[in-house]
C-alpha cells in the first residue's frame, strides 16, 4: 500500500513538473517574440527618424512622417508594457494621457455661460474639495507602488533562472524602469503627503469660515443683487405708474371694454420683461457673471417648467384676460349662490352685497367651469335680507337673523334657531313673507241658506274688513279682503275667503288665520246662523223603517 501511494506521488510530482516546464517554455517563447517585435519597431523608428532629417522632404510626407513616428513610438511602449506584464504575470496600467476631446460650438457656448456659475462653486468648497483629491491620488498612487513592486519580484525572480539567460538584458532593463516608476510614485505619494499636511494645518473654525463668506457675500454679490432687486422694482413701479395714467384715457365702448384688460396685461407682461433685463443688465455692469449666470437658469428653468402646465395656463389666462366663459360685472351662479364678478385674476374677486362679508376670493382654476351672464337691474341677489320672515317647504317659519355666504340662520316664533348652508338654504326655494303675505281659507255655511248666500257673501266682506282693520296688530297691515263662493260641498256650501297683508305683519301671520275663522263665526253669531259639521246619514228601505221604530 505505501509503494502504492509512493509512486501515485511520485507520478503526480512529475506530471506538474512537466507543466510547470512546458509553462516556463511558453513565457520564454513569448518574451523572445515580444522582444523580437520591440527591436524590429525601434529600427523602423530609426529610419523614419532618418527620413525627417532629410530637408528635401514635402511639407506633406514630412506631415505623414511625424504621425507615423508617434504611432511606432506607441507600439514600442506597448511592447515593453507587454513584455513586463509577461514576465512578471501582473497587469500594469498604462500612465493615462490627457485626450483633447473635440467641442461642438454650442457646448463651448454653454461651457463659457456656466463659468461663472462653476467657478463661484469651485471657489466655495475648493479647500474640502482638494483634500478629497489629495486622498485619492495618494490611495491610487499606492496602488501602483504595490502593482510595481509585485512585477520587479516576479522580474526579479526570472532574471535568477538560467532558463532566461538569454533574455536576461530586457529583463534587467524592465526592472529599471520598474523601479524608476516604483520611486516617481513614491515621491509622488511623500510630496500629496506634504501638501495634504499643509492643507489641514490651515483649517480654521467653522464659523470663522461661514463668517468671511457670509461677508464676502454681502460685500460684493449681496451688494450687486440689491442693486439688481431695486432696478428692477423702480422700473417696473414706474411702468405702472405710467400704464394707469395711459389707461384712464382710453376710452372704449361697452362692446369692447374687454380688450382693455388684455391690453393692460399685454401691457404688464412687456413691462415686466424689460425690468427683468434692466436688473440682469446691472449685474453685467457690475461684472457679476455669476448671478447672471444663476438669474438666466432661474429663468430658463421657469420657462420649462410652464410647458407641463401650459393648456392649464392657457384657460386661466383667457379667463384673466375677460375673454372666457365668466366676465367681469356679470352674474355667476357659484356653489348655488349668485355672485357679481368684480375682478378677474388669478385670485378673483365676487361679491354679494345681500350677504353679510359677502366677498369671496376664488382661484382662477376653479372659475374655468362656470358661465356668468348679464344681470338687470330688477335681479334680487338673495332671495332675502336679514330681518325678513320666511316659510320653508319643511314647515320652518322664522326671521332671518344672519346670512352669510356659508350659513344662513332662522329664529322661529319660540326662539329656536335653524342653521341651514346657504347653498341648501337657496335649493328649498324659501318663500319670503316679509315682501307681502296672503292668507286663504275655505269656510262653510248650511244648505239652508242656499238662497241667501250671495247677499250673505257681501255681508261676510264688510264684516271680515272692518274686524281686520278694528285689530290693534293686524289693522295697519291689511291691504285687501275677499269673499267669494267655492263650491258646493257634500254637505255644506263652501265659501272662499282670503285676505293680502302687506309684509310688515308677516310676523303675525298664523295670528291672521286664527282671527278670520274667529271673525267668520262671531258674523254668523249675529245672525244666528249654524255652521254645519261632518254627519252621517244612513239610509234604509221602507220595509225595515217600521222595524228600527
């Protein structure tokens, strides 16, 4: 079992001697061409050197000899990079070159106008920003001193080998550059480290720091956007101080009194605009290139940002302007209370002089659905006024005490109150006493009367007149009284009356019922005469009349 064991070993070591053998034979190959190839480039380069030197060239092939060199001079350095990174079996990164990237017009166009912008931030957080920098240059710059000695171990180790005695100058050379990059780079890390130390042996306290920029600030932008802010405010004050005194002469007709206020708009806007670039044109003469620079990205940004809600904008502006669906000084129905539109604008005004504060100020947005329609001067603008006596459809019969354009409250005969929103107040369609009040009653007289009914009516109206007006709270409010025959009942004769009160009684209106029943009777009491009920009558044959005797 050992010798087993033994020679399975034994087997295993020989075949990873033979690969490590067949490797070794491949580097030692690939090196050979790699350098090869090196060798040939350089004596290329060589004699396209010697072509440049002669003076009889072209201006052209002398053009086309120069590119060609720079390219050979590439490949060389290829080849060497490659010829490390075979022998060492580390991959090194290439020194990266600064390209020059080709700019459109426009992007140098921007680039110029946000300047200003990038370099009042570079200037702000340009200490935190360099030790960030130095940070990372000294951690990458590690990296590569480790990338580097990696490679001179693995360098080194081949140039020990017999095997690459052949190749041992390159090696020898690739090691030297190795270790020349290897000390850059750490002369490199020691002069970050210095700059790194110097940096943060300067720091001053924070609000040291707020307070020389708050300062600076104020010293120099803070003074130009004053001055900017106060250009633009006197010049537009003084455009509307002009626009009102330019407006109060012109004089249009009823017809085309709406294009005065989109004249004033038109107006406004144009105004506006010039203060802007009258501001913006102060800061160019101070020099203050970057709050030009913020107020043109302010305004670029206000302006992208209208077109997501521009067709919103487009209906309020043509309402604004009095030319959409609701105008000014006509008549709106909104929530289900009349309104006057005083003004339009984004904040519109509507009064109701019926109301008390009866003055809304309503979005723009929410006026975009209504309609509003001319009114006459005959219009009542609530069907009622505070103090005016009311009956309801749902029996509620009360004085107005409050109204407003939220709730309108009615005290009943009792005390109690009723709060109704106005809205629902006006859907029950309140019936206003107080503008005049009718009362109309259906009376009875007995059939035995039939023949003196129409001169019965006459003395009914004199005598219902003279006891109404005879009543110390009824009598100055009477206006009219009649009596007239309705019908003929199923067992009485059936008279209407009704009597017109003026709206100063309206108070007193069930009283007025009660006193006319109470007059009709004492009328038939001086006369004697009965006042039939509701009766029964049974009616039986003759053949059962003597049995019920």
């Amino acid at each position: 079992m050992r010798v087993f064991v033994f020679i399975v070993t034994f087997l295993f070591i020989y075949v990873a001697s033979l690969d490590v053998g067949i490797a070794s034979s491949d580097k030692f190959e690939s090196l050979k061409n790699i350098q090869k190839n090196r060798r040939w480039l350089e004596s290329v380069l060589v004699e396209k050197r010697d072509q440049l030197n002669d003076r009889t060239l072209s201006d052209e092939k002398r053009i086309e000899l120069t590119k060609e060199v720079k390219l050979l001079k590439k490949k060389i350095e290829f080849e060497s990079y490659l010829f490390v990174e075979k022998a060492s079996g580390i991959f090194i990164e290439r020194p990266k070159e600064g390209k020059q990237v080709s700019k459109r017009e426009l992007s140098k166009q921007v680039k110029e106008i946000l300047m200003p912008l990038l370099d009042g931030v570079r200037r702000v957080s340009e200490r935190p920003r360099k030790i960030e920098k130095l940070y990372f240059e000294i951690d990458n710059l590690k990296k590569d001193i480790q990338v580097r000695e990696g490679a001179i171990f693995k360098v080194q180790e081949l140039i020990k080998s017999e095997q690459f005695n052949e190749l041992l100058d390159p090696l020898k050379e690739a090691k030297l550059n190795l270790e020349k990059e290897k000390k850059n780079f750490e002369f490199e890390v020691e002069f970050r480290k210095r700059s790194l130390r110097k940096i943060e042996g300067d720091k001053r306290p924070f609000l040291n720091e707020v307070g020389d920029f708050v300062t600076d600030f104020f010293g120099t932008k803070g003074k130009n956007l004053f001055f900017a802010a106060l250009v633009l405010f006197i010049s537009f004050w003084t455009f509307m101080v002009f626009r009102n005194r330019l407006f109060a002469l012109l004089h249009l007709s009823k017809k085309f009194l709406f294009l005065k206020k989109t004249f004033m708009a038109l107006y406004g806007g144009i105004s506006f605009s010039i203060s802007l670039f009258l501001s913006i044109l102060c800061l160019y003469f101070f020099n203050d290139w970057l709050l030009v620079t913020l107020a043109c990205i302010l305004i670029l940004g206000i302006i992208w940002s209208l077109k997501q809600v521009a067709p919103q904008f487009l209906d309020e502006a043509r309402l604004i302007l009095n030319l959409g669906t609701v105008r000014e000084g006509e008549k709106i129905i909104f929530n289900g209370v009349p309104w006057r539109v005083e003004t339009l604008n984004f904040l519109s005004t509507l009064t109701n002089k019926s109301l008390s504060g009866g003055r809304l100020l309503v979005r723009a947005r929410d006026m975009v659905k209504y309609s509003s329609r001319p009114w006459s001067d005959e219009e009542k603008w609530f069907p009622t006024e505070k103090g005016d006596w009311v009956s309801l459809p749902d029996k509620t019969f009360g004085e107005i005490i409050i109204q407003t354009p939220d709730q309108v409250i009615l005290k009943t005969l009792g005390g109690s109150q009723h709060y109704y929103k106005t809205e629902n107040f006006m859907s029950l369609a309140p019936e206003n006493l107080s503008l005049g009040v009718f009362v109309e009653i259906v009376l009875r007289l007995d059939y035995k009367y039939q023949k003196d009914v129409f001169p019965l009516i006459k003395y009914f109206q004199e005598g219902l007149e003279q006891k109404l007006n005879d009543h110390e709270l009824l009598g100055s409010g009477i206006k009219t009284v009649m009596v007239e025959f309705s019908s003929l009942g199923e067992h009485a004769l059936d008279l209407w009356i009704r009597v017109d009160a003026k709206g100063t009684i309206a108070k007193e209106r069930y009283t007025l019922e009660r006193y006319i029943q109470r007059a009709f009777v004492e009328l038939c009491n001086e006369k004697e005469m009965l006042i039939p009920f509701e009766q029964l009558s049974i009616h039986v044959k003759a053949s059962e009349k003597q049995f019920i005797e």
